[in-house]
C-alpha cells in the first residue's frame, strides 16, 4: 500500500466496483451503471478537496472462483481479462497520492485483507461515503460489514451511500432487490443521501 500514514484522514470515499467488468463489457456489464459516472466524478473531486482518503474496490477473480457460481457461472471480473479494470472515465483518478486500489474476492469488500489492514490503521476516519456498484449486492454487503465492523471496535463513523452515485446491473428489472437494499442499510443505520437539486 503506497500511503504508509492512514492516521492522517478524517474522511474517506469508497468506490465500489466501477470496473470494465460490471460497465463495460462481460457477463455482468449493464451500460447503464456508466449514468452514474458523472456524479461520482464530483465526488471524487470533493473527497480530494476535503484531503479525504479514496479508495478503489476492484473485484478481482481468478477462473476458478466458488463465487462465479452463486451468479449462474457467469464469469466476471477475472484477472487478467481487462474486465477487473477500473473504468477509463475514473482511471485517472486511481494514481492519485490520496488514492489507493483494492482488490476482493467476494461480495463483501469487508472480507478484504487489504480493506480490513486498511481500516484498523486508519483510526481517525471519522466518516466514510460510498459509492459504485452493485447496490444490492456488493454495496450492501460491503457497507453493512463496515458498519458492523464499527461497531464491533466502538469507533463512533458515520456512514453515507450516495443514492445519486450507485447501480446495479439489469436493474429495471430487480428493482425489489435494489428497493431492499436500500430499506436494510437504513435500517442498520447508515445515511442514504443523495445531491440537492
């Protein structure tokens, strides 16, 4: 991990996801998740105003993942496909000195050794928002764990998912699931915000 002080952010911005693989191009790409690029490009601009810790979740498989199969075996996001990329219309905020990429195996980028290292050490994050894809199922699953995670340590964080600035894949068609989501994050009391008009 390039930044070796993670005491010195307040606020951190978790952008889950926007890979080639779940925008651009493979079983799982719905063009429609790239709509949401543009507000989170404020966003990241924001969060690099404030000097907020950014953070990149890269889903990031090999063939043989066990996941593939809860998802009808449709292979997504394998190494070295192109598909584990970072879209081009974020990629060059990854290289930034405030930004740093992780990669996860599962739905949850809280079962991430690298996010969880990177969480422990960054002990003055005081608020985290997110972001990204996909919005019932690894927004959730991730932000969900983090809260718990929380609470857990006793570390008082607010956290924020930008409703203006998440998707999910097919998702005119599982809107329940997306509808479900969002009433379980709130319920777990995590702030669904989105941008005034």
């Amino acid at each position: 991990m390039k930044i070796k002080n993670l005491e010195m952010y307040e606020g951190m911005l978790i952008i889950v996801d926007m890979l080639n693989g779940f925008v651009k191009k493979g079983d799982l790409a719905d063009p429609k998740i790239g709509e949401i690029v543009p507000r989170q490009i404020e966003l990241i601009k924001e969060a690099k105003e404030k000097g907020n810790l950014i953070v990149f979740i890269k889903d990031t498989h090999e063939e043989n993942s066990v996941e593939h199969k809860r998802f009808n075996g449709a292979l997504h996001c394998v190494r070295g496909t192109g598909e584990e990329l970072v879209i081009d219309e974020l990629k060059e905020f990854e290289n930034d000195p405030d930004t740093v990429s992780i990669e996860k195996n599962s739905t949850s980028f809280m079962e991430s050794p690298d996010f969880r290292g990177l969480i422990k050490n960054a002990t003055n994050i005081s608020e985290v928002d997110v972001v990204g894809c996909c919005t019932d199922i690894c927004d959730m699953n991730g932000t969900m764990g983090l809260a718990n995670y929380f609470d857990q340590w006793n570390r008082d964080v607010e956290i924020r998912v930008h409703t203006d600035a998440i998707a999910t894949f097919a998702e005119s068609s599982r809107q329940d699931y997306v509808d479900a989501a969002k009433l379980l994050m709130e319920q777990q009391g995590i702030q669904l915000v989105k941008k005034m008009k």
